[in-house]
C-alpha cells in the first residue's frame, strides 16, 4: 500500500492552510484513489477540514503542538517554536499500518503529474529526498554560510554517527519500513536539536539573523550541563534547525540507503522559472512559501 501524507502545526485560518488546500487539490487532479493522511495539530479552519472530506483525506488529530513536543523532550516547548519539528515524529500515529512506501509532503508542494510515478521511480533506496539546494551535491554553488558540511561531518564524527548527505526535508519518500526505526530515534533528533539550538544562540556567528523570542527562550532555558553538550550550528540560516537535527539523528541508522529526487521528477525553490513551461512539466514542484506569488503566476499560464 501507497501512503501520502502531510503534517501541519499552525493557526487555524493561515496560509499554511491555503496552501494545503491547493496541494491537495492538485494531488488529487491526477489521482483519486490514492490513500491520503493529514497529521494536524493545534486544529484547523472549517474550509480546511471541509475540503480533507471532499478529497478523501484522513485526519489525525493530535492536539496542541507545543504540548506535543514537552512530552517528547524536557526542552520541547522551546523547540516548539519551530512548526517543523512534528514532520517526521507524526509517523508514529500512523493509522495505515500495512503501507509499503510513504511519500511526505510540506504545504508547499504542487502537483504536475500522477504521484505514482514517484513511488514507480523511487523504490530502491529507504530514502529519497532532493538535495539541500547550495550543499555540495546541489546544482547550485555551494555555500558554507547555509550549510558548512566540513562542520555537519566533525559533528557527524565527534558524535559517533554515520554521516548523511545533506538533503531537503520538504519532499520525502519511503521505503522497506524505514518509518519504523524513526520511533528508535525520535529522542536523539529531538536532544540534537535542543544541543544544536543551545549551541547556535550561546556562539551563533554574527551575520546570523536571531529570531528574538527563539533566543530568549533559549538562553532562559540553558543549563550548565546544556553548555557543556551543545553542538556548533553549522549554518547561517536558522530556520533550517530541523534538517539539520534529521541529518545528524539518521546517523544513528548505519544501514539506511539513502537515494535523491532527480529535478526532473521534483522541483524545488526557483527551479520552477527554469522549467515549467508548455510541453515541459514535473511530477512534484515544492516551490518554498517565500516564492508563492510568482510560482502560482508562472503555474496560471499553463495549460492542464
């Protein structure tokens, strides 16, 4: 069995929502059998939960977020104040017990094509995500002020972990059961992102833009022992704490296959400009929120 599915903690009536919606939508354009579940915490809208029953999707409620996450970890509801900390840990409530391959899905994401092809194309390896655009293996330049792997791999290595090739968490897919041993592990990716966000707002570099309530919950919430087992932060960017704490916690799994999305199957970010056009498509575009205006104009000249 095929299993898609989305996780979202946010506000009820916000664009996460709508964004939701229009991914679904356009999932479901292409295939309408395809079994379809939403982790929701927090609740949502009326027109979000009314359009889950319009296009067959399965709901499951699991309360306040920042609850959610105090039960997993001591420091859970700082790292509440990130929404992307639930992605992976909302497998764990999983009603489709008997699925085989598991496709995950940021609101973000737009449909081109049938979502089978992905499971079709990508069942080799237990994971299969698009790279970290500007890491090494990117298309793009690589850049250390986003991600420094020379610091993921010290961090890797001092932690005795296997290291993972950077990737982006906004689509990924599946294989053999790997969904299971993340249960094993969900407590070290929660404490490498607590050391992590320790580690960043005590010697975060200077050209990195410190969200005020994340700092001052953080340094609130550090304790000697914090200091002495915080991780160096090994990017600029400060959102993406959650990848980074994923890469780090699957190094606990020495015998996961990773594999990558080829960018003609998924898009990600601006790619979008380059490619979608008349007579050329995708499957999957994951257009990142900051850039939704000008994706859904360039997707308003399309033919479907």
């Amino acid at each position: 069995m095929r299993l898609v599915y989305y996780s979202l903690a946010n506000s009820p009536g916000t664009g996460l929502e709508q964004q939701w919606i229009q991914s679904i939508r356009s999932l479901r354009r292409y295939n309408s059998n395809i079994a379809v579940c939403l982790f929701l915490f927090n609740g949502a809208a009326v027109e979000l939960l009314s359009e889950a029953d319009r296009h067959n999707v399965r709901i499951e409620f699991l309360g306040d977020y920042a609850g959610y996450l105090q039960r997993e970890h001591l420091r859970g509801s700082v790292l509440a104040l990130y929404p992307t900390f639930h992605k992976f840990l909302a497998l764990a409530h999983n009603p489709f017990s008997d699925a085989n391959q598991v496709l995950y899905l940021d609101c973000d994401t737009f449909f081109f094509d049938d979502v089978d092809v992905l499971f079709e194309l990508y069942a080799a390896c237990d994971w299969y995500a698009r790279e970290e655009p500007m890491s090494r293996r990117s298309h793009y330049a690589y850049n250390t002020a986003h991600i420094d792997e020379g610091v993921l791999e010290h961090i890797a290595l001092h932690e005795g972990l296997r290291p993972i090739i950077p990737f982006n968490s906004g689509v990924c897919l599946l294989n053999h059961g790997v969904w299971h041993a993340l249960q094993r592990i969900r407590i070290h990716y929660l404490d490498l992102a607590w050391r992590l966000l320790s580690g960043r707002e005590l010697h975060g570099n200077h050209g990195m833009q410190h969200d005020p309530q994340i700092q001052a919950a953080t340094l609130e919430a550090i304790t000697d022992f914090d200091r002495s087992r915080m991780l160096l932060y090994p990017s600029a960017n400060t959102w993406i704490i959650e990848q980074i704490a994923l890469w780090l916690a699957l190094g606990h799994l020495p015998q996961m296959t990773q594999g990558f999305l080829s960018r003609d199957h998924i898009l990600q970010g601006g790619e979008f400009r380059e490619v979608l056009r008349p007579g050329r498509r995708c499957v999957l575009a994951h257009y990142y929120s900051t850039l939704e205006k000008d994706f859904f104009s360039a997707v308003s000249s399309l033919p479907y």
